[in-house]
C-alpha cells in the first residue's frame, strides 16, 4: 500500500514537471514573439524631475508624462498596452477639458494612436504565479483586461479647473510596427467655450524587446 502511494505520489509529480516544462517553452515562444515596448524620454525631450519623465507647456498648461510607472497589477501590461502616468496641471486660467481622444501617440510614420478608454480596453493578459507550487498545476494566470486597478488609476475625463490638476494613467495600444521614436500629442481645449487653445508635443524613444 505504502509503495503504491509512493508511486502515486511520483506520478503525480512527474506530470507537475511536464506540464510546467510545457507551458514554460510555449510562453517563452509567445514572449519572444511578442513585441514589448519601453518608453522613455527621448535625447531632445524636456525632463521633468521624477523617474523617466518628460514635459511639455503651452498657454499655462503643463503636462509631466512618467513612462515606466506601471508597478500595479497586470505587471506585465507592458507586452499589449503602453501605460503612461500623467500629470496635467492647468494655470491657463480657463477650465481645461480633459478627454482621452484629445491625447495621442504619434508614429513616425504619422500613425495616430489615440488614448483608449480604459473601460473599453479589450484582451487578455497572461500573469506567472509565484511561487508556482501554491496553486497546484497553475503556473500562469489567465488575466482579463481591464484589471480594477488599470480602471482605478486611469486618468478621469471631465475638466481641470484653473489652478488645478489631476494625474493617472493613459493606455495606448503599441505601434504595429518597430520604430525608435513617437511623439505624444495633446490639444488644449477650454471647457467652457469648446476652442482649442494650445497643444504640446513630448517626444520619446521606444526600446523594443
């Protein structure tokens, strides 16, 4: 009975150790594949004072863009979007509206990448659980985007008061093709009136992995 169990018991492990070889090859071909896309600051870019961050002014409205800020949950979100933390302070002295079409990634090839709506943001994501043995035969967690954090730290759409400012996160979907460089663009545009009044421009560099 006792070298019956141990067998069992060896059995079971063995299959534990195939199935972990298994999804180890297929999602290290998947991560090869995959195109992940690091944003930072370009040479030409203004820096602003916290990590990997850059700004641009216009008209009394500065906007502070932190690449590299995603530390939440999924941690790998950097492999289907590009997180950007953003701070948008506004001495315009006008109400700013703040709308996620009005925030865009531009290509070099003059692709737009518009800011997505975090409640529409659609896929899935796979998360490595650690340590992998808690969980039985799971070593990787399929993740539905959005997570309620990427929901909770988004930036909000409405309006900044004057003298006022708001920060989060924009996703942007990653450029289909490789390229060094793309350019972040925003209009500013006054709430009360709807005219636009001003835009900024922050370059930065992608390194792909």
């Amino acid at each position: 009975m006792a070298s019956n169990l141990l067998v069992s018991r060896d059995g079971v492990a063995a299959r534990r150790l195939v199935v972990a070889m298994v999804l180890a090859c297929v999602f290290s071909i998947a991560g090869c594949a995959a195109k992940r896309a690091v944003v930072v600051p370009a040479p030409d870019a203004t820096l602003a004072s916290l990590p990997n961050s850059a700004q641009g002014t216009d008209k009394g409205v500065i906007i502070v863009l932190q690449a590299n800020a995603w530390h939440d949950f999924p941690q790998t979100l950097d492999r289907e979007l590009i997180p950007l933390r953003v701070t948008i302070r506004n001495h315009s002295g006008r109400p700013l509206a703040v709308r996620y079409d009005d925030f865009v990634l531009v290509g070099m090839d003059n692709h737009r990448y518009s800011g997505i709506p975090p409640d529409q943001i659609k896929g899935n994501n796979y998360e490595r659980l650690s340590p992998y043995w808690a969980y039985s035969d799971a070593y990787y967690v399929d993740v539905r985007l959005p997570t309620e954090a990427m929901l909770q730290q988004s930036i909000s759409q409405g309006v900044v008061a004057d003298s006022a400012e708001t920060s989060g996160f924009l996703y942007f979907h990653t450029p289909t093709e490789r390229q060094p460089a793309i350019t972040f663009s925003t209009v500013l545009v006054d709430a009360r009136t709807g005219q636009r009044f001003g835009s900024i421009d922050v370059p930065l560099r992608i390194e792909w992995f």
